[in-house]
C-alpha cells in the first residue's frame, strides 16, 4: 500500500494512493529469506499509560525490494481517480 500522510487537527490523516496485489507465494523460499533476513518477524506489544500491556501478536515482514523473491509477478492497482 502507497499512502501520503497529513497532520489535520492533531490527527494523523491518510489518502491511499496504490495497492499491490500479491497472489501464489512460492513457499519453498519462505525459510531461505528468513534466514537471510530478508524476512522479520515482530511481535506487537504495547504498553496502555494505565500500564496494561496489549498484545497484538506475531507478524512477519518483508524487505519492499523483495517481494519479487517470494511473489510471482504482481498487479498494482491505482487508488485515486484518473
């Protein structure tokens, strides 16, 4: 996803500009690019002021240069009007 950010009011504005849609990953090369760290894994936790902790769990990332090493081609589709 392709977003441009503005400020308005003290709250963080978006307009989504373009999407890439991704399909069939090649799932033999998963652990290689773990490995090389070409893929991460975070695991989400935030801390409330209240001191609460809010667990949003594991997600895995890409390098955005890379998606082409564990994605065939993909389509990028344009958000905003022509």
């Amino acid at each position: 996803i392709a977003a441009d950010s503005v400020t308005i009011g003290g709250k963080e504005h978006f307009q989504y500009k373009k999407v890439e849609h991704t399909k069939k990953p090649i799932v033999s090369q998963f652990d290689i690019l773990l490995e090389q760290g070409i893929i991460t894994l975070d695991h989400l936790i935030k801390r409330k002021p209240t001191g609460s902790v809010v667990e949003k769990g594991p997600i895995f990332k890409i390098k955005p240069n890379a998606l082409d090493l564990l994605f065939p081609p993909s389509q990028s589709y344009s958000l905003l009007s022509k």
